[in-house]
C-alpha cells in the first residue's frame, strides 16, 4: 500500500517552502528546491515613480492621484498566485496526495483565492500562522493539532 504523501506549505506575504510527511511518527522532510522567494522591498522601494496629478473639479487647486493599488500589496498577491499555480501543477503530476496549509493569517486570506478547486479539495488543515523562521525539526508541536508527524 503507497503511503500517503502530505505536502505542508509554510508560508507568509514573500516566503514558503514545502515540506513533507509520509505517515505518523516520520517527521517532515524538506523537498529539495521548494523554497520559494518573494520581493519583500518595502512599498517605497516598489513604486518606480510619484503618483500622477489631476486638477480639483472646484477651483484652481490640483493633487497627487492615489495608486490604485499599494504596490507591496500587489507583490504579495502575485507571489500567492505564483505558489497556488506550483501547487496545482504539481497536484496534477501526482507529488502529494494532501496538503497542509500553514501560512500567516493575510498571506492565508491572499492564497485562498488563488488555488484551483482541485488543489483545495486536497486541503486537510489550515493553520493561520507564521512559521517561516521556525527550522523544519521544530514544527512537530505546531502542526501536532492537525497532523501526527
């Protein structure tokens, strides 16, 4: 009988790596080259240029056009879609059989969106927590709730 392979996706806004378990008392093993790096400039650093001017509607005044969007924001969503688009491929090519997902709380609510129906249906837990500092020998106790490693 194959075991089942449990892929574990820890993850923030500009940070994720995978690893993974193979049954209970097997620890977690980190999978070579899934280590995934955002852009984690600051806001001021992303934006190449000021905001563009408009004229007030009343008056003779003019002011700075708000960006429609905070670049840092922005970088972070496209790093999530760039981790649920990897996720489904390998899905598709049979790498993990279940997924667990631990990932800070906004980044959580940025990848959600982004996978494909197929990769949340093989979603066994979520935790909405950072654990991008914490080496992959300490996770035991964090993922204890939701996964017997």
């Amino acid at each position: 009988m194959k075991p089942i392979r449990t892929w574990i996706l820890i993850a923030d806004g500009a940070r994720a790596r995978i690893v993974a378990n193979t049954g209970p008392g097997r620890g977690v093993e980190q999978i070579d080259n899934l280590d995934f790096r955002g852009d984690s400039r600051p806001t001021r650093d992303l934006d190449d240029d000021r905001p563009g001017r408009t004229f007030s509607s009343a008056g003779p005044g003019s002011h700075a056009l708000e960006p429609p969007d905070d670049a840092h924001d922005q970088h972070k969503r496209n790093f999530q879609r760039k981790i649920a688009d990897f996720l489904h491929n390998a899905l598709e090519s049979g790498s993990y059989d279940r997924l667990v997902i631990v990932a800070a709380p906004r980044a959580l609510g940025d990848l959600r969106p982004a996978l494909s129906s197929a990769v949340s249906d093989k979603i066994s837990a979520e935790l909405p927590k950072d654990l991008t500092h914490v080496r992959n020998d300490e996770l035991a106790p964090y993922l204890a709730d939701v996964l017997a490693v």
